[in-house]
C-alpha cells in the first residue's frame, strides 16, 4: 500500500485518445470495482496511467485492455496493477486542502464543542493504512496547531497503523524529501521540521502525539480493539479489497467511530454501494462519511 | 416576505426606473425551449445567432476552441451551430443575452463568479431533473440559471449597500441571503421575484426565484423549488460557490428538497450522490469554457 512520493510523469494523452468510448467503461469499471471517479475533467490522468498498464500488458487499444479487464484470467491482478498505478503518487503531506480545511473549519470545533458538553477534552484520530506517514503527521500538526489555539487545554492522539512493517518503519522515522513537503505551509514547516541534508525531519514533538504499528484490517480481533474514534482516515486502501471484506472492514470503522465521528477517504473515492449507516456529508471541495449520534436533527440548510 | 414589505420594495424599483430590461432574444428562446429539443428548427437557432454580431462571433470562436477538435475550421454560423449542438448554443445565447441585462458599469458582485455559478447551477439542474425522470429538464436548466436574478436588480437598486452586504457575507463567511435579510431586509430572492413577475417568466420560475433559499414548505414551490435549492448547495459545495469558503456541513439526503423529491420521484433512490458529486467537476471545466467565451467578446 506504500505509495512512494516521486514525481510522476505521465504518458502524454492526446485530444484523439481521450475520445475512445472503451475508456468511459474503465472509468465506469474501476468506479464499481473500488469506489474511484475519475471525472472527465481529470481523464487524462487516467488515459495517461492506463496507457502505461498497457504497454506492459501488451494491449493495443482501451477496448483490448478493457478486455484485460474483464475476460482474461488474470484480470483481477490487473485490476489491482492499474489500480496502483491511478493512486501512486498520491502521498504527500498536506494532500488534500478542501479535507484539510473541512476538519479545521466546520469538524474539529462541531465534534470539540460535543465532546465539551460531556466535559471530555481528549481528540482521537486514527490514520488507517498509513503508508509512510504522510497523513499520521498532517493530522498531528493540525492538531497541535488546534490545541495551542481555539482549543488550550485539549490533548489528542494520532493511531497510525499500516499491515507493511516497512511503511511502518519509514513512518516511524518521519523524514521527507522535497516533493513530500511541496503542500506543507510554511509556518507548518518552520515549527514542526528540522532539515537534514536535503531532507526534512518531523520534530519529535509531533512524533509524541502519534502511535505508529502495524494493523492488519482484515483481523477482527485487532479491529474489535479500535475504539473511541473522533476522526478516520482510511484513504486508497479498501478499493484493494473485494465487497465482503470492505463491507466488514467499513463495520469496523463505523464501530470505532463515536457518535458525531467522521470518516474519511480518498479525495476521488467514495463507499460505492456499502454506506447505508453512515451519512455521506459535503464540506466546500470535500465529503465525508458521518456517524450521526442517535436522535440528531435532521435540520434543513439553506 | 409580507406582501406589504413586496409591494413597497416593487413600486421602489419601478420608480427610480431600475428594473433591467428584459434581453430582446430571450422570449423567441424561451418559444424554443418550449419544445423537446429534437423539434427545435436549427434554423430557427441560427437566425437568432445571426441576430447579434457579437453572439455570432462568440459562436464561432467557442466551436473553433480545443474543446471541439474540428479538423476544419467553422467559418458560418451554421457550421459553428451544427458544430457547438442545440445546448451549448442555448447556453452561450442564455448566457450573452443575460450578462447584458445591467450596463457593464453597473456590476457590484464580480460577473465571473455570478454567471459561473448561475451557469452551473443551470447544469446541474438540467442533469438532476434527467436523472430523476422530472418531466422538463429544460424548464429545469431556465430556473438554475435565473435563479440568482434577483442580485442583478441588487446591483441596479441598491448598489451600495449590496456591494456592503457581499463583503459582509465573504468576511463572515455566510450565507449571502443570511447577511442581506441583516443589511437590507430583503433579499435577491424578492427581488428577483419581483423582476420574474415583470419578466412574466412562468410561474413555478418566479416561485424558484423566490424560495430557493427558504424552502421551509416544499409543497408551496413544487420540484423545481427544490431542484434548484439542492442544485445551488451542490455548486456551492464544488467549487461554484460565491467565491467564498463557506464553513458548514451538508447532509442532503435529509435536506428537505431532498425528502421532498424522495417522495415525488421514484428514481431518487438510485441516484448516487458520491459519483453525482465527483462528475460535478466536470461542470466546472465546460462552464469555464462558457464563462471565458462570453467575456472575451
């Protein structure tokens, strides 16, 4: 699951490539597969990365590689290679700004403020396949930034946990290069790194705040353990997993979750057909999945 | 509103002569939205392109764009007509016609912003109403559009305090019939009612115009108060918003225009709100196109 933070350079897809109807069912096929949307907007991302799966493959047209797809025996193993490919790159802190700024703007002081009521003054997020870490330290810095602010007086703590003993460690670690940094901003970057050569150490301050290990989300033992959740995210790793296992997993989720908690994917990934529990809810630029607490309004907005 | 409040705010408007005037090409347009698109006489489109150079010219330029890929370049109306297809070119006539309702100095609210949400609001109305089966996605793509009007007669009536209530509205980030009901106590939505009424647009139109923001009573409005609600939150969700970041959290399917078309048509159901909202973004790339064009002429 680890996604290295490299520079991709994507095969370049012409006006005439795009225009193949066979790419509108790969579209519509990861989508039903793994929850992914590509939008006609970004469908040179997905041409340009699908080429790629192609050339390997040996697939002349989308429509012969639609049928790598779906026909060939090994189709499922492909699924997963293109899969790979459409979400590489896609770790770096400080991903996605519309999440980033629905958790600072309208979650944290909606999910701070009912927690006050029951006199609790404790955050839990959990960064759920975690990969590198990326993810682990954006929220930790988001709330350290919170709790010396509008918050004074909070504590939180981050639960990273990642099946790859390898991300673990590299997590753990908690040094990037350049392009892993690009996002940060850069009062972020001046209180919460050190540079180290031409890489950047996350201070250990940060580090303090987050429990890094390695959860394999299949296990329901170790997932019946995970409780008292305000906030996960769970971004590119159920789209690996087959409808049983996702559904069960989402459980988990849903049961680790307190009332008025939120979960999180991917910024193009939704919970295709498995979310009758959970609210899906729109931030500006962001959705989100929602546990409502029992008896909540159902207010109207205008 | 109280009719009292109306009248006095209608007869306002009518004496200081501010109301815009109706564009010359709309009433033929709206003949041809009348009727599904597939009897609408090409002609009949063309002769209204041809009617106004600048709308010719922008025609021509739009089905020359990247976007169409011709392999020859259009050089007719008709050519960037067959080219562009019966929508877009309604879009762009709907588009030109409206954003010379008010003289270009008269213009409080950024007309960029303006026309792109209204444009994809328009949009996602038209698709909203094909997806669940409502009988007339046309009339649909008409209300989206004009559902803001009311800011226009704003900027002609009132255009200073207006200018005062927008920058309200984006520094307090709310929303903006919340900051004008405090600075002006009324909104875009009773004059922009006023102005339909003027305009004798249909009247579930004008109702749209009117209740898009308070939709406390789905019945009052019918379907297409509520296709245009949800559609304006979508946009203003996705990134054609008012040009503001506005802090809040949306459950729409327990929003009341979403309870409310739940019950009318049965495709509601079926409609996937995560994909309907990633393919949203695909609005925003054709509506730029649109907004562009309209401006560079």
């Amino acid at each position: 699951m680890a996604n290295e933070s490299t520079l991709i350079h994507d095969e370049a897809a012409t006006p005439e490539s795009l225009a193949d109807p066979a790419w509108i069912r790969i579209r519509d096929l990861i989508y039903q597969v793994s929850g992914i949307y590509q939008a006609e907007n970004k469908f040179y991302l997905l041409v340009g990365r699908a080429t790629r799966r192609m050339k390997v493959v040996g697939a002349r047209t989308p429509r012969e590689y639609l049928d790598c797809l779906t026909s060939r025996p090994n189709r499922d193993a492909e699924m997963r290679n293109l899969l790979n490919e459409i979400t590489i790159g896609e770790t770096c802190l400080f991903r996605s700004m519309p999440q980033i700024e629905a958790l600072r703007r309208v979650i944290i002081p909606a999910v701070a403020e009912a927690k006050k009521k029951l006199s609790f003054t404790k955050l839990r997020f959990w960064s759920a396949g975690c990969s590198t870490g990326e993810e682990s330290y954006t929220l930790a810095m988001l709330l350290m930034e919170e709790t010396q602010g509008a918050l004074k007086g909070w504590t939180f703590d981050v639960v990273a946990t990642d099946l790859n003993d390898r991300s673990v460690a590299k997590a753990q670690e908690g040094v990037y290069n350049d392009y892993a940094v690009r996002n940060v901003p850069p009062e972020f970057m001046r209180k919460y790194f050190q540079k180290v050569g031409t890489e950047y150490r996350v201070t250990d301050d940060v580090k303090s705040h987050i429990t890094f290990s390695r959860l394999n989300m299949l296990d329901d033992s170790k997932m019946l353990f995970m409780r008292g959740l305000d906030v996960i995210f769970c971004c590119n790793v159920l789209i690996y997993f087959d409808g049983k296992s996702k559904a069960r997993t989402v459980q988990h989720f849903f049961n680790a979750l307190l009332p008025n908690g939120y979960f999180f994917l991917g910024h193009s990934e939704s919970l295709y057909g498995i979310s009758e529990k959970f609210h899906l809810v729109h931030f500006p630029g962001a959705t989100a999945y929602w546990k409502p607490a029992e008896g909540a309004a159902k207010a109207g907005t205008r | 509103m109280k009719t009292e409040t109306l009248d006095r705010l209608r007869s306002k408007i009518v004496q200081i002569d501010a109301m815009p005037a109706i564009p010359v090409i709309l009433r033929p347009l709206l003949r041809c939205l009348d009727q599904p698109v597939e009897d609408v006489d090409m002609n009949r489109i063309v002769e209204l392109v041809s009617y106004d150079k600048s709308i010719a010219a922008q025609c021509i330029r739009m089905a020359n764009s990247a976007l169409f890929m011709r392999s020859s370049p259009a050089d007719t109306v008709r050519g960037a007509v067959m080219s562009l297809g019966m929508w877009r070119v309604r879009d762009l006539l709907f588009s030109n016609s409206l954003s010379h309702v008010i003289p270009a100095d008269r213009w409080v609210v950024d007309p960029v912003i303006f026309w792109k949400h209204s444009l994809g609001v328009a949009l996602v109305c038209r698709k909203f109403a094909e997806m669940i089966d409502y009988p007339d996605p046309e009339k649909a793509y008409l209300a989206g559009l004009l559902h803001d009007i009311g800011m226009l007669v704003n900027c002609m009536v009132v255009p200073e305090e207006f200018r005062a209530t927008l920058e309200k509205a984006a520094r307090e980030q709310i929303p903006l019939d919340e900051a004008e009901l405090a600075t002006l106590g009324f909104t875009h939505c009773d004059t922009g009612r006023i102005l339909a009424e003027a305009w004798k647009m249909p009247a579930d139109i004008a109702d749209a115009i009117e209740l898009h923001h308070q939709i406390g009573d789905p019945d009052r409005g019918g379907p297409l108060v509520a296709l245009v609600h949800l559609s304006d939150l979508l946009c203003r969700m996705r990134d054609l918003g008012y040009g503001y970041y506005e802090p809040r959290q949306i459950d729409f399917p327990n929003e009341p225009g979403w309870l409310y078309l739940s019950m009318k048509f049965p495709a509601m159901s079926g409609i996937d709100l995560a994909r309907f909202t990633f393919a949203l973004d695909e609005y925003a790339r054709e509506v730029g196109d649109l907004v562009a064009t309209v401006f560079a002429g």
